[in-house]
C-alpha cells in the first residue's frame, strides 16, 4: 500500500529525540521511508516510561517511531561512516543536534549531498540567546505562554497532558520537511532549515498573542487562567447531577436552539426576556448571565443525555470522559480507529490509527522494526526549475478556503505564509463573531489571504464556487460531512473534469461514522478524548486546557495534507481527498496514554504538574517573587538534583535519605515542592530560570503575553515579531512562521483583508467573467 501514499520514494533519515520524534511519524504515515539511525541502547525514546506490561518497549517510544526502520548504528568511526552512508540515498534529515552537540556540520553535510534538505530541529533554534537552554515539554510549554493560561487564578498555572510541545513541533516539523522538497526541486540548492520549537508552541497558544496584540479595550492584553471558562466566555464544563463533567457553549445556535432548549427544560426563561434581553447582541454582552444559567440546567440533568440530545440539535458539546470511556466510542468503532497489532517483547495490543486518512485501507503504520538494510530505493533527482525561492516553497500553487473559526484558517494561514495564493471564500450566514473581519481573531488567522464572498445558498453561487474551484489546486474545507458534496464542491463531483484537483476535508469527526454530523470545537474534543480529564490537578476532572490546542493541531494537519496532495500529484498527476478528522487529531493526541490502558490496564489520573509517567521528580511550577510570577523546573536526573540543592543552599538534603535517588525523591515530592517554593517564592523568576540553566538544570519562566511579545530574547533576537496592516484593524503585530530556510522567515507581508475586496479581481482576472457580468452578481447577492 505504501506505493500508493503520497511521498512514497521519500528517503527521510532520523536522529532526534523528543524534539523531532513525530515529524518522521507523519512522514512515514504518508508514505516515506523513515530510517531513524541511533548507536545500539543509545536511542532517547527507548527509555521512556511507561512501558508494554513488564517488557522493556517503550509505549511512547513504539508510537511515535511507528512505520519507522530502526537502523542500529556501530559505536565510533564506524558508527559515523554508517551514517553517511545512509545519508547519501537520503532526501531529508532530521536531527535535534543542537549548537552544542553537532555530530556533523551542516557544512560537511551539504558537501556530501548537495541537495540534501536538513531541518534542525531544536528547543529553541540555532542561534539567539537562549538556544542553548536545557529544555523539555514542561519547560518548552511554560515559556510559550500555554501554561500561563491553563488552570485556576488563585493555584498554580497547569502545565497540559500530552506532550503538546512536541505535538505542534512534529506537525510544523513535517510542514518543514516538505517545504524544504519544494524549495530544493524548485531552486535546485540544498535547503538548511533552522526550526524552533519554541516559536512552534508560542505559534500555537491561541488567545495569547491575540490579546497581546489587539490590546483595544475588549480584555485584559494578557490573557489570564480562567479554570474551564473559555477567553471567549462561552465555553466551560459544567457538572451534572451525578458530578459528570461537559462542556456546554452558547457559541452556536444560542437564540434559535439553545435557549428554547432551556426552556422546555424549565431553565433560563429570564434570557426569553425581551425586555432585558431584545436580540443576540445583548445576550453576547452579558454571557455571565447565559453561563450561569447553562450551569443551573447542567447541574440538574445528566450528562450523557446533554451531549446526545445538544448534538441532535447541532450545538457542539462535549462530555468529559475518562481514558477508559475515550477509547470506546460508536464513532472509534465505525471507523475501526483501533487495531490489533503485535508489540515486541509484549504480544498483541490495540493500536491507534493515524492521524489522517488518504483511503479507507490504511489507516494504522505498524510498530516499528530493527534492520541494518539500506534504502530500497535511489534518491530521484528532478532538474531544477530555478525560480526564485523568496516567492516560497508553495509559489505558483492556489488554494480555495471554505474553512471559518480557527482549525482551517490557521491551516491555510500557514500555506499563505509559504507562498501560496488563499482565496477564502465567505459567505454572509458565517460573517459575525469571530469570522468578521472586524475581530480581531478573524485577523490572526487570515493573514495573506484574499477575500471573496459567494452566496452558496444558490444555485448560481454554487456555479460560480464550482468555476473558481476549477482554476485552483485544493480545496480545503472544515464544514460538517457532506455540505461540500451537497454543493457539488466535493471531490468525486469535481475530479472528471479537474483531476489535478485535490480536495482536504476537516469535518470535526471525519466523513463517515454515526457520529459524522456531530459539531465539534476544540473544547469538545479535548472534552472527548480523555485530554481535559488528563490535564487538571490530582482529583479533579474539570478543568483541561486553557486554549484550543486541538484546532491548532489540526491546522497544522490540514497544511500538512496540502504538501502532500501536492507530492501525489507531482508523482501521479492526479489530485487526492483527504479525509482529515479532527475528532482523530484529538484521538492522536492522547495515543500513549490508550496504549497504557490496552496494554496496562491503567486509565491516566490528573496528576498536576508532577511529572505524568513519574520520569522526573522534582517536576513542577512553582512561585516566584511577584504577583502570579510562576517558574517550571525539572529534575531529570540525581546530577542535576544535586546542582539544585546547592542553588537552594540545601546541599544537606541531597544525602538524605528519602530524596536521594529519583524512586525516593517521588514517594517524597510534596515535601520536595514545599522546600523549592520556600526558594522561588523569594527570588525573581528570570534570575531562577538563569540560575538553574547555567548549571544545566531545565528550568522557564511561565510567560504570559506581555512577557513573549516584551520579555523572551530568544524571539526578539530571532525576529518572531512584524508589524503587518489589514484592511479592517489597521497595524498590528503578527508572529512569523516558526523555522529559517537557508537563514530566511516566510514573512507574513499583509495582514487579513476585508470581506470580498478580492471578489472583483478573482472573478473577473481568474475566473475570466467580463466586469459587467460580475457586477450584475454581485447586485444580484450572487457574489456579496
């Protein structure tokens, strides 16, 4: 089947740790060939906890190197020749190297290959103050700012469940690894990619750089922990009558579903108030008031019953499960997420699927296996078409954007960024809240994209989308199943007269399945897989994350899913469909922590920020000097214990007993944090962070918005922050795309544009309509 995937014939050469572990994944799962090199026991993720039963396979270190070849390199000299011998046959490396502990100069590896495309992936990048800092997922994920918003006002902030750090970076990574394809078939050079983890994280925090960079008066410019309640404030979980956890919203529906609801239930008839309440623009601006009733009704009924009967009626809740009731769904069922496949040293086990779906057939890679062979294939070179590659590495390709809110808009922000022409297409029933121009989340995703509006309710509006659609590469929507098809936009419909065209649908559950016309957001599916439960303090279950880490994800997902369409048609010169299920994104997330539960009968508890599999200890966030001051530290080893206990001025308790060794120091960790907060709580939380770096110990300040847009060198230093003007908001900030390809950003250069200020130019230079025939449409409400 491989043969059949989009990067089939890709040659990818792996050594990485955590830094880079999924981006091999993902690229194996479309098709490549992923050898991931390491000298024999010196593979990182092999001694990741927790393990199969009583063997010694990693479950973390079996998933993310699933589909991936093994290669056990010798020890020295001829471990290293190994190496480049493997690298000759090879299109693309990844490693996490990092400044200090290069085992190649990019230099000598780009003499060796001259169109080698090397991405770098390290914590922070190669170059900048702080890219030389001891990091992992806790610390990484306190200095983007996800922490600092995630968990109650008056405890300590939350770090999440899940290794969401290395999440964003494996997407991003992969993105990276394509691009550089692109750029090296079309300029014919080898492709240096500098990644930072870092930016990726920073990238992905949702409303902290929002708010940070539209400080107009609406909120606070940072973004603060507000427990389950959404920045919004139209999202939180609620408990039922049983203390069941979901997540009830008034996002969707609010006036014409939601609140009849209500009422037929005997709650909330003061928001039925015509007085008080005349129109939705008034229930918005007192949304306390709708919450509180939402939780009155939700304590009083069950659960289960909500989510069921919300979703008959198209409101996007979301019941918090355990990891037990996550993984046995109608939906996981239909769509055979689960298989059985056989671990080493362990037996069969139920394994989770992909993270997209290029055809019903392959949905799962298989462990993965130890060989010494080499490539099947020789790397195929493609003469050059040496064009410039300031125009990036997606020039020249058009893509249609039916997407709206976050997941598909960050997606197709990321193609804009990369040099593709985005044409997104509105329409007047989704142009309020958060897809109006006028907000500000509206412009953090639609940078660098046109704007055209089409009135899909008709028949002459879904004939022009239909002759738009046939001047453009992929389509990318993120509607509910079958809204496409219903219009004639879907693949199967457009593919005989346009088989170029490929088309990436992100419907919140995928496009079949009992479940396929639920309605989904990030919270509902944190809500569903099991992350909101995982991510909260020891015996609580509801709160989760503090931002839309799933939407991210799946952005991501989607622009990764143009690169490779994009790779298939070069190869086969026929478009592809993409069934991409956010539902499964979220699923993806939480694999290691299924495998767990299949193999060890272990449903995860919420552990707080002690380390979630019991690998380091200490592992926390503890105060500082200051009011909500937070620093994360964590202990990886008794080396680096010893050094924090001499910072502390504590060296005593180093040899005592009951700390002295990691097992002793996590039946003791409560005593542990009491003892660090007594140290923190008296010092600035940068001179910790600095303090504890220098002697190698992992360690981040938690940052806010205002602390990454004013305070973090690394991403002043590395030009994280441009100033970009939109059409509706004027100048205003915008983050950059997280890596340098051969030392350059892709440059977000516009800012959003307002609604339908392209659709003159698009249909009449693109599509080819005459000007008055455009103008008749757009009078007739056709095109406006």
């Amino acid at each position: 089947m491989s043969q059949n995937l989009p990067l089939s014939g890709l040659n990818v050469l792996e050594q990485c740790g955590w830094n880079g572990i999924l981006t091999g994944r993902l690229l194996a799962e479309a098709g490549a060939k992923v050898i991931r090199a390491y000298p024999e026991n010196q593979d990182p993720l092999e001694k990741e906890a927790p393990f199969f039963g009583n063997s010694t396979t990693s479950i973390p270190g079996t998933w993310f190197n699933s589909g991936k070849q093994l290669f056990p390199l010798s020890e020295g000299n001829q471990g290293e020749k190994e190496f480049l011998e493997l690298l000759k046959n090879a299109d693309v490396l990844i490693e996490d190297w990092g400044p200090t502990n290069k085992i190649f100069q990019a230099t000598e590896l780009q003499n060796l290959h001259e169109d080698l495309v090397h991405l770098s992936m390290t914590p922070m990048g190669l170059n900048g103050p702080w890219n030389k800092l001891s990091t992992n997922d806790l610390i990484l994920s306190a200095l983007s700012g996800g922490i600092s918003v995630t968990g109650l006002p008056n405890m300590a902030p939350l770090n999440s469940y899940g290794y969401q750090s290395y999440n964003a970076a494996g997407f991003y990574g992969a993105i990276c690894a394509l691009s550089g394809i692109r750029l090296r078939d079309i300029t014919g050079e080898s492709q240096q990619i500098d990644f930072s983890v870092h930016e990726a994280m920073t990238t992905c925090t949702e409303q902290v750089l929002m708010q940070w960079f539209f400080p107009e008066g609406r909120w606070d410019p940072i973004a603060r922990r507000q427990g389950s309640l959404h920045w919004s404030g139209g999202y939180e979980v609620d408990l039922d009558q049983n203390g069941r956890g979901i997540m009830v919203t008034s996002s969707l529906g609010l006036q014409d579903v939601l609140i009849p609801w209500l009422n037929e239930s005997g709650f909330g008839q003061e928001l039925s108030d015509k007085k008080n309440f005349p129109d939705l623009v008034s229930l918005v601006k007192n949304m306390p008031v709708v919450m509180d009733a939402l939780h009155d009704w939700v304590s009083a009924n069950d659960a289960e019953h909500l989510f069921l009967e919300a979703q008959s009626r198209r409101l996007p809740f979301g019941i918090v499960r355990n990891i037990a009731e996550a993984v046995d769904s109608p939906q996981i069922e239909e769509r055979k997420y689960f298989i059985n496949k056989k671990v080493p040293e362990f037996g069969n086990v139920k394994f989770p699927g992909n993270y997209m779906r290029f055809s019903d057939k392959n949905t799962h890679l298989s462990p993965p296996t130890v060989s010494n062979k080499h490539w099947k294939q020789t790397r195929k070179k493609r003469e050059p078409q040496k064009t410039d590659s300031s125009l990036g590495p997606l020039q020249n390709i058009r893509i249609l954007d039916f997407t709206h809110v976050l997941a598909g808009p960050f997606g197709t922000r990321i193609l804009a960024d990369l040099g593709a022409e985005v044409i997104r297409v509105s329409t007047a029933s989704r142009n309020s809240g958060a897809n109006n121009p006028q907000h500000p989340y509206y412009n953090c995703w639609n940078r660098n994209k046109k704007s055209v509006t089409i009135n899909l309710s008709t028949e002459a509006g879904k004939e022009a989308a239909k002759q738009l659609a046939g001047k453009c590469d992929i389509i990318i929507e993120n509607f509910s199943a079958g809204v496409l098809e219903r219009w004639g936009l879907d693949h199967k419909t457009l593919a005989p007269n346009h088989p170029k065209l490929s088309v990436i649908s992100m419907a919140g559950m995928g496009n079949s399945g009992p479940w396929k016309d639920f309605v989904t957001f990030a919270p509902t599916i944190h809500a569903l897989t099991g992350l909101t439960w995982a991510t909260n303090y020891p015996g609580n279950h509801d709160l989760g994350m503090g931002y839309s880490m799933c939407d991210h994800l799946s952005g991501l997902a989607a622009a990764l899913g143009a690169f490779e369409v994009l790779s298939h048609r070069t190869r086969t010169g026929k478009g592809l469909c993409i069934d991409l299920s956010q539902y499964e994104i979220g699923l993806g997330m939480m694999a290691t922590s299924y495998l767990d539960f299949f193999a060890n009968g272990h449903s995860f508890e919420a552990q707080g920020n002690n380390h979630p599999y019991k690998g380091c200890a200490p592992h926390g966030i503890y105060p500082c000097e200051g009011l909500d001051r937070w620093v994360a530290i964590a202990i990886e080893n008794d080396d680096q214990w010893k050094e924090l206990c001499i910072l502390m001025d504590k060296e005593e308790i180093f040899s005592t007993p009951r700390f002295y060794n990691l097992e002793n120091r996590l039946e003791n960790q409560h005593e542990i944090n009491e003892i660090i907060t007594a140290w923190t709580s008296t010092h600035d939380r940068y001179v910790i962070m600095e303090l504890c770096q220098k002697k190698g110990i992992p360690a981040g300040v938690v940052q806010d918005g205002a602390d990454i847009g004013t305070n973090d060198p690394q991403l002043q230093a590395r030009g994280f922050f441009q100033r970009i003007e939109s059409e509706t908001l004027g100048n205003h900030l915008a983050d950059v795309f997280p890596a340098r390809f051969n030392k350059r950003a892709p440059s977000p250069a516009q800012g959003a544009h307002a609604l339908g200020s392209d659709t003159l130019e698009i249909f009449t230079d693109l599509v080819g309509l005459q000007t008055e025939k455009v103008a008749d449409l757009i009078t007739a409400g056709i095109l406006s």
